[in-house]
C-alpha cells in the first residue's frame, strides 16, 4: 500500500513540475509580448509626433487651404451626424 501511494505522490509532483514549467513558458511569452508591445507604443508616439507636426507645417504654409478643410470636413460630419 505505502508503495502505490509513493508511486502516486512521484506521479503528482512530475504532473505540478510539467504544469509549472508550462506556465513558466508562459510567463516568459507574455513579457516578451509586453517588451515588444512597450517598443510599438513609443515608436507609435513618436509617429505622432512627426505627424502633428507635418499638420502644423501644412496650416502655417496653406492657411486658406487649411480653413476651407476644416470647414468642409465640419459641413459633412454635421450632416452626417444629423441622419437619423
């Protein structure tokens, strides 16, 4: 009897160690992910950045132009807002 209970408990403990080092993969797999997703997130700000201010060089150098966008782009998303 006390032999089917160690080959049981041999068992359980191979059984914890493979669950534990599959979350441990785990674990490593997701900071990884993080650590990538943490490289996109600035590289994405500083896109960003640059396009604010391509935005800011094309107002200052077309302000008429500049204007008669934004009043269009105003005009439709009035008239689209206002379907019902």
């Amino acid at each position: 009897m006390a032999t089917s209970s160690t080959t049981n408990t041999a068992a359980a403990q191979k059984q914890i160690d493979r669950l534990a080092d599959s979350a441990h993969g785990a674990i490593d797999r997701a900071s990884e992910m993080a650590e990538r997703l943490g490289d996109k997130t600035d590289e994405l700000w500083g896109m960003k950045d640059d396009y604010m201010e391509s935005a800011r060089d094309y107002v200052k150098q077309n302000p008429l132009m500049a204007l008669g966008l934004a009043l269009a782009a105003g005009y439709l998303f009035g008239k689209i807002s206002s379907w019902r």
